[in-house]
C-alpha cells in the first residue's frame, strides 16, 4: 500500500509537498485521475483522487475519510539519551515509530558521551518510518533537553525510568506490572539513559517526581535496544 503525506488539507482536499509529489508523481507515476491514499500526521488517512499532478505541488480531492487509522490507544513519550554512534540513535527512532510512540525526547544527561544532537535529521525518519509502518499520526521529535529539566516538567501520569540501581535496595518492576490497569489513552513517558546509565543524583530526582524505576529483563541492553525494548513492552500490553 501506498502512502503519502499532506503538509496541508483544508477538509475537502489535500496537498504534497515538493518531495511527497515528486515521489507520488515522477517515481511512482500517479496521474490526474488515480486514486492515492494519503495521511495527515494527526490521525486521518484519506482515500483521494488525484487531481493536479504537478510534481512540485500535487493536490487530490478527499473521497473518503478513516480517523485514528493506524492508531494505538495510549500516548508515549520515549526520553532517550542519543547514543554515541548516531545510526543506532537513528535506528531507535524508526523501530519506536513502526510500533508505536507519540513523542522522542533527546535527553542530555551528566554522563552522555554526545552532548550536542540534531533534531531534523530524526524527524526525516519518523515521517518515512510512519507511512512505512501504515499510520497517520506522526511522532514528535523534541529539540535536546537536560535529563534534570525533562524530569522536574514531565507531566505524564505514568512515568518511568529504567536504571539499575545497583549499590542501592530500590525494588523494580517490569514495564507490564507498571502498566497493570492502566486505562486506554494513558499518557506514559520511560527515560533510558546513555551508555554511562543516568548518574546517581538524576536516578534520585526522577523519584523524588513519581518516576517508578522499572526493568527490562536480566540482560545488559544497549541504550537503543533498552529504548526499542521499552516501546515494544508498551506497545504489546495494550495491543492484545
């Protein structure tokens, strides 16, 4: 199936940008006429016809409209350290948005190995990762943000934060235990940390602001693979 995305509709009809029309038009070859599907980033997919094929700026008309297509029933906000090694930050980004997440929030922590991240880069592969995976919403990408700062703001009603707390005797659950009865459309941010893990003092904070320590099984994860595990464990107790 096809998908491409409107930067713009004003109800009756939808309009590509120059790259979406280039694709829609020069690579795929849809005339004037062709039925097309295309999604808004907010939670519509609309069945259309084509109607101005210019492959700068093609429009279609909206035939047909199916709301929360593609759609999960919770809001997720993965606050994620960017590892290192950007490709596998990168990677993260396009496995959280094939299953299903609502905001990316770059974290810099005390220990993060990169203190400078570039947001646009990610939100190239969450509008890609998005019409490849069949949804409508697009996911934010936040601009970077200090762990102390994301953690004294974050108004989520379940909130959780994924760190060993080794030297310390803090019990922690797994992500579905945290999630037991939680009603559909629950806002939830998790917070992974860098390589180095969050330091002691950020690990203390996130508690002090109702952040329930959790884990994501016995093995040692790298920081994507926590965050891509966290997503799926979300993702799979309210997709039953």
């Amino acid at each position: 199936m096809e998908i491409f995305y409107a930067w713009q509709t004003d109800g009756n009809t939808v309009y590509l940008d120059e790259g979406e029309s280039i694709h829609c038009v020069r690579v795929l070859r849809h005339r004037s006429g062709d039925e097309i599907s295309v999604v808004d980033g907010v939670g519509n997919m609309y069945r259309c016809r084509l109607d101005d094929d210019s492959p700068k700026a093609a429009s279609a008309a909206i035939l047909e409209t199916f709301h929360g297509w593609g759609s999960h029933p919770y809001h997720l906000d993965m606050a994620v350290c960017p590892t290192k090694n950007n490709d596998r930050f990168e990677w993260f980004v396009e496995k959280a948005t094939e299953l299903g997440v609502d905001v990316i929030s770059p974290l810099i922590g005390e220990r993060s190995e990169r203190k400078v991240f570039k947001s646009e880069r990610s939100r190239k592969i969450v509008l890609s990762a998005m019409k490849q995976s069949l949804k409508s919403s697009l996911p934010g990408v936040s601009d970077p943000v200090g762990v102390k700062e994301f953690i004294t703001g974050c108004t989520a009603g379940i909130k959780m934060i994924c760190y060993c707390f080794e030297d310390q005797d803090i019990p922690r659950k797994s992500v579905t235990e945290v999630l037991a009865g939680a009603p559909e459309g629950c806002s939830i941010a998790v917070m992974i940390g860098p390589e180095g893990d969050f330091s002691p003092q950020e690990a203390e904070l996130a508690l002090a602001h109702g952040f329930i320590p959790v884990h994501l099984g016995p093995s040692r994860l790298r920081t994507e693979t926590a965050a891509v595990t966290a997503v799926a464990a979300v993702y799979l107790h309210f997709m039953k």
